[in-house]
C-alpha cells in the first residue's frame, strides 16, 4: 500500500473517535446521580426567576466535575428560557475581560472585539440585556484557580454577583469548580463575603464504576471485536492507580491508534502497555506543565534535574528569566499547582528554602520534551 492509499484508507478500529475527546459529553451520565440532584436543587431558584445558589464543586481531576456541569447545563438550556448557563475554561479564559467575552458569546452568538472595546462596555451590554429580559445568570468558573493565579478572581467573582445592585432585575449566581482542596482557605479568605457557596464534592470513582465508565466509551468509540473486556478491565486497573479518569480515556484512544498503526483488526495488551508508557500516564502531569510560560518550564526543569536545590542557587541559573519578585511568583505557581514541594533548611545562623519535584524527574523530563 502507498503512502496515497494508506492516507484514504477506510480501514479504521474507531466507530466515533469523538467518544475519547476530553470535550465528549455522553448520553448518559454514570455514577453520579447524587452529585447531579445536589446541583439541580442549588440551581433550580434560578429557573423560576430567582437567584441560584452559589456553589463550590470540589474534586480530584477526572472525577467528572466538568462533565456533570456540562450535562446540568445542557438541561437547563432544553429545560428553561429564563436562565443564561455559561461554562468558562478558567485556564483559557483567566481575565476579566476573556471571561466577560465568553459571557457575551453565549449571549449573542460572538464574542466582542478584542481590541478598541473596554471590559465595561462589554459588561454593560450583557446585564442591561439580562436586566431588560428578566434572566438570571449562573455561570460556572471551571478550574477558578487560575483566576487566582491571574489575580482577577475577585474582580470578576464581584461583578458577576452584585450585578443586581446596578441592574436590579438581574439574578446571578456562580458554580466554581475546583480540583484541589487546599484552595477552599484561599476561596474562603479572598471571596466569603461575596460567595458564600454551597459546596458538592465529587469522590473519585471506584474501580467497579470506572470500569463500566470505559466498558462504554470502548463500546462506544471502537467497533464490535475491537477491545475485550479483559483488556478494559485492565485499563480499568491502571486508571484507578493514577485516580484519574482521563488516564483511562486515554489509553482507550491511544491503544487504538497503536493497534492501528501495526495494521490489527483488535487491541492487544501490549498496545494498552506501550500506549500507558508512551503517553496515559502522563496525563495530569501535562495538563499541569501546559499552562506554564517558558520559563516556568525551565524552572522545573531545573529542579527535576538538581533535586533538593536551593533557592539561593536556583534563582542564580533563572535570573536571567526572573527578578526577586517574579522568581518568587514562579516558585509559588510550581508549589500550587503540585508539581515542586518545598522545605525550610538551616544553611549556618540563617534558613533557605530546598526544592523538590513531586512527580518522578524522569517523568517530569519526558513531558517537558513536548513543549522544546
């Protein structure tokens, strides 16, 4: 076969390769029917013209969080004209501004001028139309903490819940979606007098569900024959060791495209094997590396590198990319997003800070290649 051939061949394992983007939102939602309720009864005031109740969803990465906010958004929108839901990716859209934009999209169909149009004359379009249709708003912070991160988080959380105070007619409420716990302190610090949420936590999955979860994502995305539920359950067994379920997606995706490019008619247990090596379990650790500049990367790469390095020495190598006040920023960045940890040692009559990667250095490099 040539490369012409190869290139329109039909022959394919894949019935919907759709089913393993991250985006891919089932027909059904599995395992999380309580978590789904608890939203619903939070949301429901909004529904009926009044205000829905703020709400923090809390969780660790690929525990469905965002996958139940998309499938209780869709039903809001088949269910009610009365309530404007709007799902913002905090890591995409971490501005004041980006945020309002997405607001404005769902709206009116566009997003507003980049250039030449103030935040304000934005915002002001999108609540004097909710205050003239009588709409409540509800609109969901996906990974908040990058608003943090952005410093924006409390601008943007004030002018989204007392828009009412201007615009007397209209009723906000916001759903922040959160993967790590310790940001609850910061959330409640920064934003208590204004949020005040009630809160939805999403366990991880157990083995038992996460096998069911993928038995139908393979069922789904691949053609009869194609993968055993032998091999799913292995699949299964490797996510649950990571606890995260986008490992799994992956793996069905990836074992494919390995099974593919050998020329089989089904996955083997060696493809899943390569496929977990090669990229599923590097998953959340490049979800984490993606979101960080250049020189946050050679950051880490440095402290992957020289483990247990020392503040003093480390800012001496990235000064070039820093000063004082940003390399302290950078550090706090890494920390945070749980890719460094950090201890206080004595160094003579003072103290220094020694820096440690979380992840396997070895790991932490190999994704760092996809970014060089």
């Amino acid at each position: 076969m040539n490369i012409k051939d190869m290139l329109m061949s039909d022959e394919t394992l894949f019935k919907d390769e759709q089913v393993f983007n991250p985006n891919y939102l089932p027909d059904t939602l599995l395992f999380r029917d309580k978590e789904l309720q608890a939203l619903v009864s939070l949301v429901r005031p909004g529904l009926r013209g009044g205000k829905p109740h703020n709400t923090l969803i809390i969780g660790p990465p690929g525990t469905g969080k965002t996958t139940t906010v998309h499938f209780l958004f869709d039903e809001i929108q088949n269910a009610s004209d009365r309530m404007v839901p709007v799902h913002i990716n905090c890591k995409l859209s971490n501005t004041k501004f980006t945020v309002m934009s997405e607001v404005h999209k769902k709206i009116f169909g566009h997003r507003p001028p980049e250039t030449g149009v103030p935040y304000t004359r934005v915002y002001e379009k999108v609540m004097n139309h909710l205050d003239r249709k009588g709409l409540s708003l509800l609109v969901a912070l996906d990974d908040i903490d990058f608003l943090f991160e952005q410093k924006y988080a409390n601008d943007i959380m004030y002018d989204i819940l007392r828009a009412y105070e201007q615009y007397p007619r209209v009723r906000t409420g916001v759903v922040a979606i959160l993967s790590r716990e310790d940001f609850k302190e910061v959330i409640a610090t920064k934003l208590y007098s204004i949020f005040m949420p009630q809160e939805v936590t999403f366990p991880p999955y157990s083995l038992s569900e996460t096998y069911e979860i993928l038995l139908k994502r393979a069922q789904a995305g691949f053609f009869p024959g194609v993968i055993s539920q032998e091999l799913v359950e292995h699949i299964a067994e490797l996510t649950a060791s990571q606890g995260d379920l986008r490992v799994g997606i992956t793996l069905l995706s990836s074992s494919g495209i390995i099974a593919e490019s050998h020329a089989k008619r089904k996955i083997e247990r060696e493809d899943i094997d390569a496929a977990y090596e090669k990229k599923a379990r590097f998953v959340t650790l490049h979800e984490k590396v993606a979101v960080l500049s250049a020189a946050e990367r050679q950051m880490l790469l440095e402290i992957a590198t020289d483990k247990d390095v020392r503040s003093g020495a480390l800012f001496e190598r990235m000064k070039g990319s820093f000063n004082k006040k940003s390399f302290s920023q950078a550090l706090a960045k890494l920390e945070s997003y749980g890719l460094i940890d950090s201890n206080v040692v004595m160094m003579g009559r003072g103290r220094s800070r020694v820096f440690t990667p979380r992840f396997p250095s070895e790991d932490i490099l190999a994704v760092l290649k996809d970014f060089s």
